[in-house]
C-alpha cells in the first residue's frame, strides 16, 4: 500500500472521514468528517482565523446559495467548464485533461474541436472497456439550485464572489482604507466530472478564501520576512530555492505583496504539522491559469508520487471588482479624487487537501509496527487521554473520576479502559492524541498520576493530581515541560 | 423603532449582518454575516461545541449536498412542505399559515381544500393588492440541486440525517456503546415562501443539531440538576416555573433525558448572555409537532412581542433510523442478543437566531443616548481595542506599535485613532467590546495605560504595559481582576 492509502486505512477505520451515505450505496465525490476529523478540520480553521486576523484580516460570510447575476459578471457561467468525453460503448465520462495527462500528454486543449482531434491522434482509450474515444464537449461545473421563481440560482464554486459583491460596504465597514484583507471560511461545489482520491477531489469541499484587496496606485507595504527556505518552480521551468524575501528580491515572484502571502501561507502550513520537505511553490504556466488570473503560484504537496495543490495565491487583478461594477451598473471604485478598480491578491486555501497533508506528513510507523500521527498537539483531536492501568481493583472507577474533571477543563480529553495499557497507548498514537495520563495504583494512595508524551514515547511518574486540576488552557501547563526535560 | 428595529440597524452600519448580493439588488432571504457577525458566529458555534464535548459528544460532518433517497427514508420528500397562496391579481405568494396567524386564525390546515375553506370563510384578503385569496397548494421546501446523472439531489433542511445514516459507523467509533451524543454544526437550507425578519426566517441558514442516540431498554442515566428557574408552558396551555429537575420530578416534562438536555440548552444560552427574563420553554401542541415527532420543547426568546423559537428539543423516537433500515435493508439495529432500533432525542440550535436574541438581549441604551452592546467578553466579536487618547505627539504611533504587540497574544484586537477619546469608546461600546486600552502622556514618558471596562465605564490608570505583554489568554489576565474592585 502507498503512504497514502496507508493513511486513509487509518482514517476510515479510526474515524476521521469516510465517503457519505454508504447505506444507499454512497454518492461519488461526497465525504463526511467523521468524529476525529471534525475536530480536527476546526482546529485547522481556527489556526488559519487566528494567523490572518494576527495581520489585521476582516472575517466574512456570505450564503452558498448565489443568483446567477453574480456568476455572469465573474465569468463563471461562461468559462468555468471542463471538457468532458463520454465513451460511446460503456457510457462512463471522464475529464478530457485527466485522459489526455493519463496518457502523458499535458496538454489543455481549447476548445472542443481541438480535444477531439488530440484524442484521436494519441488514441486514447476508455479506460474501463478499451473502446477508442472520440468526442468531446463542455461541461459546466456549477450545480444550479431549483428555486420556486424566475430567479436562476447557482452553489458557489468559490467563496471569493461573497466577498468581491460586498467590496463597497466592506470598504466602508475599513473607514475607507486600503489595503484590506477579507477572510472566508465556507463550502464550495463543484460538479466534478470524475470525484476520485478521497476528499482530495470532492463535490463539495471545504475552502479558506482570503481577498487582499490593494489600491493600483500605491504600495501596500507587504513585505515577507527572511523567514524558511523553500524550492521554487517557475512557469519557465527554472527552480529556485531560497526565502520569500529573496525569491521577491531576484525577480522570482514579481510582486512584495504576492511573496507576503505565500510566506503567510507557508508558515501556516508548517504550524499545521505539514512536512516542509514535502512541499514546494510552483507557478501556474499560462495555458493553466484561471480565468480571472494573471499568475498564480500553488503551495503543493508531495502525496506518494504526485504534486497536489493545497492553496492557489492568484493575482487576480481588477478582473472581478471591475465586471461586478460593469454588470451591476454600481460604482465600485475606490478613491474621491482618483476613482479607481482595487486590484485583488488571492490566497485560496483548499481546507481538505491541506487536512490530508497534514495526516500523510505526520504519518510514521514505529520498529514495532505500531503507526502514530505525530500532529501538533493544537492541530490533533484530542489532546489528553485518560487511561487507568487495569480496569480492576478500582483504577477504572478512579480514571473516569479523574477523566470528568479533566475534560470540564478540557474539552478535547478522552477515556479509554478497553483491552491491555500498551494497546490503549498505541490506540492513541494511532489518532494523534500527543499526552495520555495513566491512572494506577499509586493514584490511588497518593493521588499521583503518569504522564506519557506521544512522539519520545517517555514518561514521567509521580505528577500530583492537584497539579493537573488548574485552570487555564493544559496546553500551558508548566507539567508538560518536564516531559521535554526528563525520562523514566 | 422596535427594540428588535434598532439592533438591526446596528447590525447593518456596523457590520454584524446585512442582506446579499445587494448590488443586484439582493435574493430573498439571503443574509450575510458582515466582518463582526462572522466572528460572533464563530464563537457562539465553539461555546456550543465546547459545552457539548464537556458531556462527552462526538462531533460529525456531513455534505449539504443529499441523494433523494435519504430524503425519502426521511419523509421529507412527501412532507416537508407548506401550503403556499398565490394571488391571482398581483401573484404574490404566500405561506397560508402566516396568512391565516395574521388574521388571528391559529390553525394549521391539513390540506388544500381544509386551507381553502378557512381562507374563503375568513375573507382573508392580499396583504400587498387587496384582493379575496381564495386558493392553497402544497409546496416542497427543500431546494433541488442539478446534477449530471440520473442521481436526484437536494440540499438538507436539516443536518440530522448525515447524522442518521451513519448511525453504524458512529455507534462502532463510540465501541458499540448507547447512548452516544453526536454532534453537527453547518448550513440547513428552506425554500421558504416568504422570507422576512432579517435573520430571523433565512432560505439559508447556521444549524448546530445534536442527536442523542438512547437505547430503548436502557435508562440512559440523564438526570437534570436543579439549576436555574424557567417558564414552561405546557401544550395543555397550562404555566409552570422551577427548575429542570423539578419539571420532570412534577411530569411537566416527560423523560429526565428531556429535561435534562433542555437544561444543558438554558446553560448554552445563559453563558452566550442571552437574557433569562426573555426566555421560556414551550411544548408543541400535538397539530404543529414535525411529522417526525412525538414530543417537542422549544427554547423561545421574547423578540419585542412575538415568542420566537431558538431551539427545539424534539423526540423523534425511531422514526428515522426504522426507516432508514427499512429503505435502505442495512441492519441499523443496537444490540447482538436483543436487536433494536435506538431511539433518538435531537436538541437542534438556530444558531441565527441565538445570535439576534444575543444582540436584542444584551442592547441597551446609557442616559447619555449612546447605545451598548454588553455582550459576554467570550462572546464579542472583539475583545480589547487600543487607543491612543489623541492622534498627535506621537500617540498614535506609540498605541499603533502596543496593538501591534497584543494582537499577536490576542488576535481580538482592534486599533482605533479617528475621532474624540469619547467617540472611540462609545464605538467600542457599540459593537460590544468590552476592554479598551487608553495610550496617553504617561505611556510616553511612564509605559503605563488606562484600561477602561464597557459596562462600568470603570477606567483603572496607572497599568504597566509589561503586565498586558504576557502570554496566556488576555481574559485570564489578572489585571482585568481589577475592573471588579477598584474604579477611579
């Protein structure tokens, strides 16, 4: 099994995710957050929340239901298609690009004619019944929500459209300044031809949209610190390695403002736990880029073999303020004297891929074969178990008392007195849980208590009970330094 | 105005929430949260969360994206509708029960022809042209999504299904044990008829549902404490006040699951500082409970004059799941010796109308006129803004180099230096911040601040900035201690 079907193993069994509605047979392209993942997707959120408002970001949530309007003065309703091809024997459909890179050949065809004439000159086959394909033609990838009117509604296929509407009243809700930087967390949609990979590629998927919306006449003053190193990869193939400061300051990534926010964005995936070997900046070529973008560098990951975008920081320009204002007939420049379009910087973050970056980064297996998610303590499920030695002799009872009081201080504690205290440590390696606190039979005379880290697998004895049932966070209590300091 | 008139109009200048897509001139029934509101929603659903895993739920999430066959097992497909009016003059529509409430009809019509008669008998007339209605048809209220399949697709009304349809999955995370708490935070979708009252009554809007799966031979040991005092008003009309342990003691309500679940909701909404004195449970009559329901208490909010549901804790016994099994033919029952289908009481949240009760609770206006938002600190969008006392001799950079500082600790800060020291704090004090921090001459020369708290109006002097610039949470700060003791 590849690392990443390892880790998904992990994630259906021990409760993470798994595909939705299995009991009628599921539906492609659509996953749940089971109990562990949704813990851990909030906490993925909240790091984010926390990073952008840190540098001044305004929060923002508009509805997933959109009206058409808003999808005609952005584009979407004319350009946001895929071309799909569907196998004229077995009648399976498949996405033309994924065909045609299936089978080494990267390229994006234009148009309809020109897809059809590819396939045919490198005869691509149906790879479920080997029939010869032949066609081609577009696909429009936003559901459209019936409504009882005349009005045509559409699911959003990115948050970004909520927020460009709202420019004005945003700007006002700013006094009137510029830069500003709006963050949404929401759903997306997207009508996939063909959902594949787990929540890699979903119908309906979780996204973190952030508009930096930036005054065309002046600097903003972005400006990224010397900070982590990290390789680069040109639209012109070249590769680069270096800090965002640098890589700014050769000319590699043109704008301050644009290595800002790709620094913004990588130090946030380092806080989640995603592996910095792993990951690389690589610059869209121009035959790939959006619609409304100019240029655009992915933050990608390494999963087994291939590079996946995890977040898309696009250069979108004037394109979407500037049609909204065409289309809606309102003014929405910025500036008394000098009326102007703000022009827009996109960091988009793809939630669920950054989740399964997350998982497959901290993914290890011990000598012994035991397998550990070694995620931050602030990104993991669960930060505390409570685990009694034996289930005998009153441990158990003594535990849970212990468990109670602990999880009114903090929420994110478990309990776990099943099967043997090795299997229940290794159980917790298995989800992340970074601290478990075993129960045995000193806490019953003395009222102290084992404290045991994840990764080092070390233990300290002797820790008071008393010194555990403090107030404030436990992440902060000073007990946990002792486990960096000593052994036993 | 109304109480409820002024907040909304706070709510727009201010930016806690505003309708959609306004330069298009809007989509009924659509709402965004505006950058105050979004934060405030945040920490309203972690509050909720919080509350909840302290009782040891387990949290999920499902796609808002649902196959029609969950929907039939449901009943929604055949009953979730309302009876719609259109009149044949200016072809407004209508939902007929709020037609007939207007009217001071409070019945429910069955059907068509039931609606029809009691319209036609209470020459109920066309709010908007006049005219004699005079006619009444059913009307589905989920939307429908396209798809590229043969697959029918809705978005939920509610989020309890994703939950249902995983019971299996769920029960074997949580080792086979009942009862299990599972929790849901996310969007529910309604077609309603007609929107109206703000947040109130949304096409789309923020669910928090809980489903707690109950063995049906089992007393699930749920006891009330005898916590705080409530009205109750029974579905027999009669009045009871006193605790939760004392109504279920008396059989106001039925189980001690019941009541005790209705307690943990007047917990949540007490801590959210929504006002005692506006709240009421209210059991439904047996001619409105939901057509899965056999028993339902609702946490009303006095809104002006109108009672409005925020919560209601239904018990919709082994409807859904028996119906799932049957619909499905997977084996959804507990049990290995004795199979069951478990039995479910679901508290399920408003969340948009939790937070207008926050904001109409917790409005109030000072002698001077100036209007105060005194919101919990852990609930405000804000927490500490930092102000210079004026703009001039090197104030503003000093209080601008301090804000940058606490905002790294406490990521709910804001920076103010427009306008009068007074105008600054009547600002905060409207949008509910409930520190600030006042930058003067002796920060200059002394590094020490005033902190000033909202309700009091109390102000402290002489802070040393070096007690603000700790790690941990500012709320736990013990300088804050202060503002309880002293004033100046």
């Amino acid at each position: 099994m590849s690392n990443f079907d390892e880790v998904v193993e992990i994630c259906k069994r021990r409760g993470f995710f798994w595909p939705s509605f299995q009991i009628y047979g599921g539906s492609a392209g659509l996953y749940d957050y089971a109990p562990l993942g949704s813990i851990l997707k909030e906490n993925v959120y909240r790091i984010w929340m926390e990073e952008y408002m840190k540098i001044g970001a305004i929060a923002f949530d508009s509805p997933v239901i959109t009206p058409e309007p808003v999808f005609k003065a952005s584009g979407h309703i004319q350009r946001f298609a895929d071309l799909a091809t569907v196998c004229d024997q077995c009648k399976s459909s498949y996405k033309t690009e994924s065909l045609l890179a299936d089978k080494g050949v990267n390229i994006v065809p234009e148009n309809e004619k020109e897809a059809v004439e590819i396939l045919v000159k490198n005869k691509v086959r149906c790879p479920k019944c080997g029939n010869l394909l032949n066609n081609a033609s577009k696909f429009n990838l936003m559901f459209q929500v019936s409504s009882n009117g005349i009005e045509k509604l559409y699911l959003r296929p990115e948050t970004a459209q909520g927020i460009f509407t709202n420019f004005k009243l945003l700007l006002t809700y700013n006094r009137g300044k510029l830069p500003m930087i709006v963050i949404q967390r929401g759903k997306g949609f997207r009508n996939e031809i063909s959902p594949r990979q787990a929540i890699i590629r979903q119908r309906e998927f979780n996204m973190a949209e952030v508009e930096v919306f930036i005054d065309p006449l002046e600097n903003p003053g972005f400006m990224p610190d010397a900070g982590e190193e990290i390789p680069l990869l040109r639209n012109n193939q070249e590769e680069y390695s270096g800090n965002l400061l640098n890589a700014y300051k050769t000319g590699v990534v043109g704008t301050s403002e644009h290595a800002y926010f790709m620094e913004i964005t990588l130090k946030i995936a380092l806080r989640l736990g995603i592996d910095k070997k792993k990951m690389r900046f690589r610059q869209h070529r121009k035959d790939e880029l959006a619609h409304y973008s100019s240029d655009c560098w992915d933050l990608e990951f390494l999963l087994d073999s291939d590079w996946i975008e995890m977040v898309g920081i696009s250069d979108r320009g004037q394109f979407d303020v500037k049609n909204h204002q065409e289309l809606s007939g309102q003014n929405l420049n910025y500036g008394e004297n000098e009326p102007r379009i703000p022009r827009v910087l996109e960091p988009a973050y793809g939630i669920d891929r950054m989740i399964m970056a997350i998982l497959t980064s901290t993914y290890m297996k011990r000598e012994s074969g035991y397998k550990v998610l070694s995620m931050p303590p602030e990104v993991s499920p669960y930060i505390l178990a409570i685990l009694p030695l034996q289930k005998k002799d009153g441990l158990s009872e003594k535990a849970q008392e212990l468990f109670t009081a602990m999880r009114a201080l903090e929420p994110r504690t478990l309990f776990d007195d099943s099967g043997s205290i090795g299997r229940r440590y290794s159980r917790q390696d298995e989800i992340g849980t970074p601290y478990c606190i075993t129960v045995d039979y000193d806490t019953l005379s003395k009222d102290i208590v084992t404290i045991r880290e994840r990764d080092s697998q070390k233990q300290i004895k002797d820790i008071p009970i008393k010194s555990l049932l403090v107030s404030g966070h436990f992440m902060e209590n000073p007990i946990l330094k002792l486990l960096n300091a000593n052994s036993s």
